[in-house]
C-alpha cells in the first residue's frame, strides 16, 4: 500500500521506522516544524524527521532536506489548503497517524482510498485525549495499550479496528511505559493494514458510555496536592515522569521548587505537607499516609538521592 504517515513525537519513530522496512511504500510524512528546544533553543527538527534523517543514505544535507528518502511535509498547520493539495498530490491508499499534535480536518481524512488510522496509546474508549498514558498510570490501571482506530471528526472516538493490551507494571513511569508502548505499536499497525489488504478488517463501535479523557498536560500540573492519598500521589509522581515532572515547593535556603522522581508509601501520619522527618530520610505527609521521597532534584540542581540532597541542604518545610 502507498502509506503516508503523519506524526511528530518519539514514540511513532519504530512505527515509522517498521513501515519503512515493510513491504509498504511510504511515499510522504507529515510532521510539526522544526521548533527551538531547550536552555539553548537551538532549532530542531521534531523526532520523527531526526530518525528519517538517521536512515538515509546520505544525511550530511540535513538543512536542505536533500538526504530525505520521501517528501516530508512541515505545515503550521494541517488544515491549510497548500498542506491539504500537498498530501492528497501523494495519493496514499492508508494515511497512518501517531502523536501528530494537530487535530486532522475532514479534508484530510478523506484523501486515502482505504482508510485514515491513528494509533492511540490506550485502551479506547478508556482515556481518550492528549495524555493517555499518564492518565493511566495516576489512575491505578493495571492495563493498557495501542488502539488502532479509523480515524473520524470526533476526539479519539472512531470504530475500532484492532487493540494489542499490555499489563501496568508497579515500577512503570510514564517513560517506561511509553517506551514499551512504542514497541507494541507496529506489530499492530502492519497486522491492521494486512487485514485492510485482504478486506477482513473488523469496525467494532465504541461504547461512548464507557469513555474516559486524559486532557493535554501543562508543567503546573505536576505540582502536588499532599491532601490526597499517598498511594495516589505516589502513582502521579511515576505517571509524570519525565513529563510534566511532579514537584512540590519547598524551604530550603528560600522557596524552591523540588523535582521528585520517585517515592515510598510509608506508614506515617501527620498534617498534608508537613515534612515528618528530614534526617535520613525525607518524609511528607499526605491525606493518608505519608512518601519518603527517593530521588529528587532541586530547581537548578542535578537529580540526586533524598538523602543526599538532605546531607546538602537544611530542609525547613514544605
């Protein structure tokens, strides 16, 4: 099948890279514009066109996009008519889609002959939404996985074609778990498209009863709220790691902001937020019960142990 694939983060580069090695033709990707990234805002290009530019032959002409194997295709957005004539020029027969990062208009979801698929990282109708995968784990899930879905005008609510699950573990984080999930996704993607192929595909509806939404997160977001239960907030901090980051604001040397990475449910109880031991151990109470916190790392500071980072500093409060 001619394939165009639209997608720009990390965890759609091994479905890229797997349909690139198939039997397949991708003959277009579309993916966000290269954007300025971190303390250095040097401009680069998103994910997606980095582990193109790794495959080709000759990548030395990066700028130019010269060492590209197929068109690559950057629109600001995607509902622009010059964006839309560009993708239906390609006359894919599938358009694959995997964290792109815009909403696709109906006019791009009618270019392909047979269907417009987006893989989503859960369990559809659970989770629905821009961050499924945290959702996921601050929720206690003890499953979830790829849903390949035809895509249609809704958010995530299209007829199901085909889901892979995969178990939750206690130590999943949100990158472990993204991690595991991006491995899972081809396999169910190229199973999708040979049904497609041999016209065996199923449309299973879903159950808009059962829906849940995971919406975009912001880096507030992971502040941490000690009213609630510990296990709770234990299960955030691993769900926003690395992204958005949990934190909690503390006095050390003046108001700071301190990263937690991971942390303990232990058997303590006090006022949410007061620090009950700050010795060997940093602990904080929380609704029920209380987090010894393990690894933490104070605003411009490298990550550290909690121990470590109490022999450096007088902890004061939260």
């Amino acid at each position: 099948m001619r394939i165009v694939f639209i997608g720009t983060g990390e965890i759609g580069v091994p479905t890229l890279q797997a349909l690139l090695k198939s039997e397949h033709e991708v003959v277009g990707v579309v993916t966000q514009p290269d954007k300025p990234v971190g303390r250095t805002q040097l401009v680069e290009p998103p994910p997606i066109k980095k582990a193109l530019v790794s495959s080709a032959p000759d990548a030395s002409p990066v700028r130019t996009g010269r060492a590209l194997p197929m068109p690559v295709l950057q629109p600001a957005r995607i509902k622009d008519l010059q964006a839309i004539e560009e993708i239906r020029a390609l006359k894919p027969n599938v358009i694959v889609v995997m964290a792109y990062g815009q909403i696709l208009p109906r006019d791009v979801l009618e270019i392909p002959k047979i269907a417009c698929l987006n893989l989503h990282a859960s369990l559809l109708p659970r989770w629905r939404g821009a961050a499924p995968i945290q959702a996921a784990i601050a929720a206690g899930d003890h499953e979830t996985g790829i849903t390949v879905m035809y895509m249609d005008d809704g958010l995530d609510t299209g007829d199901i074609l085909l889901q892979r699950t995969i178990d939750i573990v206690p130590a999943d984080t949100g990158g472990s778990l993204h991690d595991r999930l991006a491995k899972v996704a081809p396999e169910v993607l190229l199973e999708s498209l040979q049904l497609l192929a041999k016209e065996s595909a199923r449309r299973m509806p879903q159950d808009n009863a059962l829906a849940t939404y995971a919406p975009k997160l912001k880096r507030e977001d992971g502040k941490i709220d000690w009213t609630g239960p510990a296990d709770a907030i234990e299960r955030k901090i691993r769900a926003f790691d690395p992204w958005p980051g949990a934190f909690m604001t503390i006095l050390a040397n003046g108001a700071h902001n301190l990263k937690i990475f991971s942390a303990t449910v232990v058997g303590l109880r006090g006022t949410p937020g007061e620090i009950l031991k700050r010795q060997n151990d940093l602990v904080v109470a929380a609704g029920k019960g209380a987090l010894s916190l393990r690894e933490v790392q104070l605003e411009g500071k490298r990550r550290m142990s909690a121990g470590e980072f109490l022999r450096g500093h007088r902890v004061l409060s939260s």
